[in-house]
C-alpha cells in the first residue's frame, strides 16, 4: 500500500487535496482582504501556508505516487 500502484490510495489523497488548497486559498484571501486585522494576518497567513503545504504533499502523490504523507507509521 502507499506505492505506485496504489490506485486508490491516489485517488483519496487527490481528493483530500482538492478542499486543502481551496481552503488555504480562502485563508489566505480574507487574511489580506482586512488590514484593520493586522494582528491575526500572520496567523492567517500560517494556517494557509499549512493548508497549502499538506494539499501540495497530497496532490504531489496523486500525481507522482511517490512520497505519500501515510507512508510512515509512527
């Protein structure tokens, strides 16, 4: 499991991904839309360089199948 030939795996993690980097893109968007929130902006920006960097590790092996996020256990 968690290889190449995986199929369904690839296609769970691609559609995790999806809600990922639409939610870091909304994030991101109304942590600048703001600037009277200063304060809470780095948070923002955090939570959506988050959302981006797990949607980007999700989407890379639905691609690529290779260096799934559940490939290792703890």
């Amino acid at each position: 499991m968690w290889d190449k030939d995986d199929h369904f795996g690839r296609w769970v993690q691609f559609f995790c991904s999806l809600p990922l980097v639409f939610i870091g893109g909304a994030i991101l968007y109304y942590s600048s839309k703001d600037p009277a929130h200063y304060s809470y902006q780095y948070q923002g920006d955090a939570a959506a360089l988050g959302c981006f960097a797990l949607g980007g590790r999700c989407l890379w092996y639905a691609v690529m199948g290779k260096n799934n996020v559940n490939r290792d256990e703890f």
